[in-house]
C-alpha cells in the first residue's frame, strides 16, 4: 500500500509528520492567508496524510481543467528522475518559487521529500529576487519563462550568484529570452511535460558549450508519432506507460524532437502549415505589445495568418506600427493579413492564454 510521505527540509530545518504541518500553518498565518501560501499548505496536507496521494488540475488552455489523481508511486518515481537527471543529492538547497496549484509547484515539494533537498518557499509573485536575501544560493530553481526575465532585467549578476541551475517551464521560450541567457552564468534548460507525464519528460539545454536544438528524453522515456504528427510519450517509470498529446513535433529519433506547436493552432495558409507558437517565440521580443497568431478565414489561401493584440489604443494607430515591427522577422507568407486589437485577453488562472 502507498504510504504518506513524512520528512521535509525547510530552510535547515528537518520535519517530520505534524511538525510539517505546523510550519505550513505558521506560513500561512504569517502571510495573511494568501493565496500562494494556502496552496502549499494545502497541497503539504495532501502529501502528508492518507496515502499521499496528490490532486491537480490541467491547465485549461485547450478546454476546462481536467482533475487527476497522482499515485504517490508515481510521485516518488517522477522525483527520483529529477534527481537523478540533474544530479542532485540529499541537503542540496532548492527553491520553490512556483505556485503550487499546478503540477510543477507541487513537484517541487515532493523532490524534496524524495531527494531530500532543502527547499526555501516564497511568493511566486513580485520577482523571484525581490523575494529573497542577497546572501540566499541556490542548487536549482524550477521558473517560468517571464520569472527568468524578470529576473534578468532586476540583476543579471545576483541571479548568476545565487542559482546553478534553472529549469524553465509553463510554456514556449521566446528567441530572445533565449539569446539572453547565452552568456548567463548559470545552466537553463526548457523542460517539456505536462501534468499526466508528471512535469518534464525531455530537456534542453539553452545556453552555454552544451547547448541543444533538439530536447532530449531523460530516463528510459521514448517518443513516437502518432497519425497526426503529434508527440506521443512513452514513460515506463508511471503506472500510465502511454500518454498521446496535442503536440506537434519533428521526431529526430526515439529520444530526441523539436517541438513545433499545437496540433488545435495550427494555420493552414495556401498549403502551408504555419505554427503560431514559432512566429510568437521570434515575435515576443519586437512587439511592444501583448499577443497571439490565429487561423482566420481567407477566400483565396483557405486559412491566413490573424494577429491579436491587447492593447487600450484603436486599431486604427496599432496596426501600422506592428506590421512594420513584423516586417522585420517574419517572412512574407507569416506576415498577418488580419489583426485585431482587444483591451484584454482571456487567460486561465495560472496566466496562460486561452486562444
């Protein structure tokens, strides 16, 4: 039978069962009962009684959020792959600086048991180094793409300081944020995964000497396509060995592809397939602008290249300054030949775009 998991390192301090529970109650307490810090709390409760069995959510970005249950067997076994692909060992520090109402915050505690690593908890909000002491180093850190920016507009040279290694998640690297990191103290790499594969199932290396085009299984994983050209992911350390997704990619070998974008966004424009994840990752560092690429209707091409941007100004004063901003990166068939300006987008509560 599953057991519970029962030892934890918080800032130096080793717990043990109701102890763990005390200090998730006493951060709570002391951070007004926000949000971030409830989730830990919560998910420390799921962790610590019954069997360990843990509950998450899908992100909702291609249709309502999808409740799953995570087998503590799964749990251990995905937390032992980390450690073993990043070579991390008992004491290792490790911050948690993901919210823990998705998988790869809830990850980030389980490691910790698993491995037994030291982590150090903050609000996932307000710049990962605005929230912590100057004197903080870290072994490893899991982020989103626009922490990792974040952090690098604050102070490149602190953040080379105090992290070794920084995995990136939550969705598509930008080519510049990208280009940013290639001279960056520190190693990045862009995991690919998702909550029925436990978080990252292959990794990239996105600076330095060992830098990679391609993304890399780790463990025993493989990759096949399926009819669509869709990823579909072979994990013989979960109790579910088979796991088709929504992705396209071009499958080098049985280790190794490159994403290319979802199967439900692809544009097809005169022939052509067009992914819109690939214009905005070229697109995100020019406009100045919030946006996304989507499929509209053209008598001639079938389907053509549409832009959306969120902004407050008329359409009317945005169109001509994104389309010369364009011209600049992408190729005559990529550029849009609709683009709407709207004053918000519709985002799922973890920040992504719901297109």
């Amino acid at each position: 039978m599953p057991t519970p998991f029962t030892t934890l390192t918080l800032d130096g301090q080793r717990l043990e069962g109701d102890a763990i529970l005390q200090w998730a109650d006493a951060l709570v307490a002391s951070h007004n009962e926000a949000r971030w810090a409830v989730e830990v709390r919560d998910t420390l409760r799921e962790l610590c009684t019954g069997d360990g069995t843990l509950t998450a959510h899908t992100s909702g970005t291609t249709g309502p959020p999808k409740e799953l249950k995570l087998h503590p067997n799964d749990l251990r076994s995905s937390a032992r792959l980390t450690g073993h692909t990043f070579h991390l060992k008992h004491g290792d520090r490790a911050l948690l600086c993901l919210p823990c109402s998705f998988v790869a915050g809830k990850l980030m505690l389980v490691r910790g048991f698993v491995i037994g690593l030291d982590l150090h908890v903050i609000d996932p909000a307000g710049g990962v180094l605005n929230n912590l002491r100057t004197t903080d180093r870290f072994r490893c850190a899991a982020m989103v793409p626009n922490q990792l920016h974040r952090a690098l507009q604050d102070d490149r040279a602190r953040l080379e300081r105090q992290f070794g290694t920084i995995l990136l998640g939550g969705g598509p690297v930008s080519s510049a944020l990208e280009e940013d990191v290639q001279d960056l103290g520190v190693e990045v790499y862009h995991g690919y995964g998702s909550t029925e594969t436990l978080t990252h199932v292959a990794l990239r290396r996105l600076n330095g000497p060992r830098r990679q085009e391609w993304s890399h299984a780790i463990g025993d994983i493989t990759f096949e396509l399926d009819e669509r050209g869709c990823l579909v992911v072979h994990t013989p350390h979960l109790r579910t060995k088979d796991h088709v997704t929504n992705d396209v990619v071009e499958l080098l070998d049985e280790r190794r592809f490159r994403w290319l974008g979802r199967h439900d966004n692809v544009i097809l424009s005169g022939g052509r397939k067009i992914f819109p994840e690939q214009l905005e990752a070229r697109t995100a560092g020019v406009l100045p602008y919030a946006h996304y690429f989507t499929a509209r209707p053209d008598d001639k091409l079938g389907e053509c290249v549409g832009l959306v941007v969120e902004t407050e100004q008329p359409a009317s004063v945005v169109v001509p300054e994104v389309m010369d901003l364009l011209a600049g990166v992408l190729e005559d068939w990529e550029m849009p030949r609709r683009v709407t300006a709207v004053s918000a987008f519709d985002r799922t509560t973890s920040g992504k775009l719901r297109r």
